[in-house]
C-alpha cells in the first residue's frame, strides 16, 4: 500500500467521513453453500451481530422479502443484541398502514436511544408484491411511498391530532403519535429509475444506490441531488452505495477467488436454491442496468466486478469489488470521492467476510479519512498499481 499526500485539494463532492453498513443474516445459508433451511439460528445471529460491532459497522439492514423473517421484529432483537449498532428497517408500504409504521418505528427508536433507521421499498417486481396482495402499477407505487414519507414525518412531529385523505392513505383524528427518541427518524429511499430518483431527491434523508460504474453513479448522484434542489431544500440526501466485495491477501489470489465464487453462485442459482432462480428478465431498473453493464465488460474502473451480477440475474444487489484489502479500500473511497457517505459492504460468505472486512478494510477507509482531516489535503489511499489492477491478476 501507497499513501500519496499531495497537495491537491479533497474534491469538492468528497464525502468526509463515512458510516459502513451491511446486512444481517439469519442463519449460515449463504449463495455459495445453500442450507435447506427457513428459519432463524439465534445463536448465528448473536454471532452475526456481535461480529458486526466488533468489525466497526456501524449500521445493519434488515431485508424485507415476503418469504422472510420480518423486519421490524429482527430490528429490535438486533438493537437489543448490540449496543451501538443502528438497525435499518426495510420496509414496503404495501403491507403496513403509515401511521403504525410511524409507531413501531418510534417504538424501535425510543428501545435503541435513536438508532433506528428505516429504508422504504416501493417494490420492483409485479409478481413479488402480488404475493401479499399489492396489484398497484409500478408508478402508483412510488406515488405511494411518497404519500407515506408525508405521513410518517407528521405522525412523528405532530403535536395536535390531524387527520388526512390522500391518494392511497386515509384517516381521521390520529395523534399526537408515539414520538421518536430524540426526534425524526432518518428515511431512505433506493433505486434507480427516475421516478425514484423524484421521490428521494425531495423527500429521503438517505438515497441508496447500487454499485454501479463511477461515471454512471456519478450521473444519477448529480441527478438526485439536482431534484433536491429543485425541490428547495436546505440540505441533500446522503448517498448510500452497496457492493459484495470478494477479498484476499493480493489481487491475483482475490481475483482466483472470485473466478472460484462465480462459478458456485451460478451452480446455485441454477439449481433455484437460497431465495435465487427467479430466471425471468427482472422489471426493476437497477437490475436491468446491472446485467447490462455486465454485458458490456467484466471489470470497471479500479476493481468493480460485474460477473456475480451476471450469475444471479442481477437479483439484488450483486456487483463486486474484487481485490487486495488496499485494492477494495481505494476503490471505496473513489466511491466516497463522489460524495457517498455510506458504503454497504456485505460479502457471499456472509459471517466470515464481515469478520475479514472488519478487520482489513473498514480501518483502511477510516485511516485515509483520518488521514485527509489531519492534513487537510488530498491523500489518495492507492493499491501498488493505483488505477488498474495488475494485468495479470485479472480475469
């Protein structure tokens, strides 16, 4: 590893500290080794969690699916099993009335001393929110999940009752609602179609994206943050990137296993084991936008992968960063150089990676930060061959 400390400038859009994120899993199936098994391990998710403390994460999401744990009730057991650990709530506004997710939010908010975070899903597969009874057309739900952004802001801050009657919600005389631990709670909003885009540039706290190519990111970063001032906000919405990085002690043995991952990914998703198999083109742009990208080319830019999103069909998020721990640290930051000021990083061998991760890459990120906050210049963490990856190291 190299640390150049010259005298430019930290870019502008640098974000200047970061929180990492990952997911929590609730048992020890993962895509390379599928378990034939649906419910939840307690003592793995004691372990999972303890192991996310004791790394340095700093926030978990809790995923919604609807053949899943549920979310709210994990967020608590994992606000309880940690101490300082901030559980994300995934949460689809098809299956719970804004003004009890605005209670069980809060609920959770004054149980975690102001930890809780939620992440509103408006869903992107027809198929998937038929299976609990939502046959909204895709555009009707982020209409939707606007109107529930509205709802839950006032719930938590209304001093007197209110009532409503939009589009999708109606109600009479609710509150003042259960109050938030030391007022609202953040709310993210993910996505990458341009109706996402309106909703969360006016309305989140938080916009999460996909780990796409720096060029392409950079693009729909601006045009987030443009809606937003557009709408005439004060402040932006943070940026929340997701990658699933494959790490070894070099790029060369990094690179041999994810050739290695790949082709287990792929065996498992063809045999429809661990929630994959879903074969159908996917309806959500995100995954549309990975599997062309991964059609395009195998590698972008420092070390973005994009095979593992080929092997899945881009279900959820999938793309890599594929190298040495020096190698996954710079290509973060050039994330976090765009402006991201929260990276998600969750590897395909869940328990072990956010054990390797905790304890080669999150402090790798935080010295360079650390780093450019002390001097106040640019210092650019960089693998030996800052750039591109050792030709020979590549696939």
């Amino acid at each position: 590893m190299t640390v150049a400390s010259g005298p430019d400038a930290v870019p502008a859009t640098a974000a200047a500290e970061v929180e990492f994120i990952s997911l929590t899993h609730t048992n020890a199936s993962t895509e390379l080794e599928p378990i034939p098994a649906r419910g939840i391990d307690l003592p793995f998710v004691r372990r999972y969690v303890r192991a996310l403390e004791d790394g340095g994460f700093d926030l978990t999401l809790l995923p919604y699916g609807s053949a899943g744990a549920d979310s709210f009730v994990l967020a608590s057991a994992v606000g309880q099993l940690s101490d300082r650990l901030k559980p994300i709530v995934a949460v689809r506004p098809n299956t719970v009335f804004p003004t009890v997710a605005a209670q069980q939010l809060a609920t959770l908010d004054q149980l975690t001393e102001g930890r809780a975070v939620v992440h509103l899903i408006s869903g992107g597969s027809d198929a998937e929110q038929a299976r609990q009874g939502d046959y909204l057309p895709k555009a009707e739900r982020y209409a939707r999940t606007s109107e529930f952004v509205d709802v839950l802001r006032r719930a938590w801050t209304a001093t007197e009752a209110f009532s409503h009657a939009g589009a999708h919600y109606r109600f009479d005389g609710f509150g003042p609602g259960f109050p938030p631990y030391a007022g609202p709670i953040p709310i993210s909003i993910g996505g990458q179609s341009d109706a996402a885009f309106e909703i969360g540039g006016a309305k989140a706290d938080i916009f999460s994206f996909w780990g796409e190519p720096l060029a392409d990111i950079r693009s729909q970063i601006d045009q987030v943050h443009a809606i937003a001032a557009a709408a005439g906000r004060a402040d932006r919405p943070r940026i929340w990137v997701t990658f699933r990085p494959i790490v070894a002690r070099t790029d060369d043995l990094a690179w041999a296993k994810a050739r290695d991952y790949v082709e287990r990914i792929a065996r498992t998703f063809q045999s429809g084991a661990h929630r994959l198999g879903d074969k159908a083109a996917p309806q959500n742009v995100g995954s549309r936008r990975a599997l062309e990208f991964a059609r395009r080319q195998e590698v972008y830019d420092r070390a973005l992968w994009t095979r593992t999103a080929a092997a899945t069909n881009a279900q959820g998020a999938s793309t890599a960063l594929v190298g040495s721990p020096e190698t996954v640290a710079a290509a973060i930051l050039d994330y976090i150089d765009l402006g991201a000021s929260l990276v998600s990083i969750r590897g395909y061998d869940t328990y072990n990676d956010v054990v390797d991760y905790g304890r080669t890459v999150l402090p790798l990120v935080r010295q360079e930060l650390a780093h450019r906050t002390a001097t106040g210049r640019r210092g650019t963490l960089q693998a030996d061959h800052p750039g591109a990856l050792a030709a020979a190291g590549r696939p």
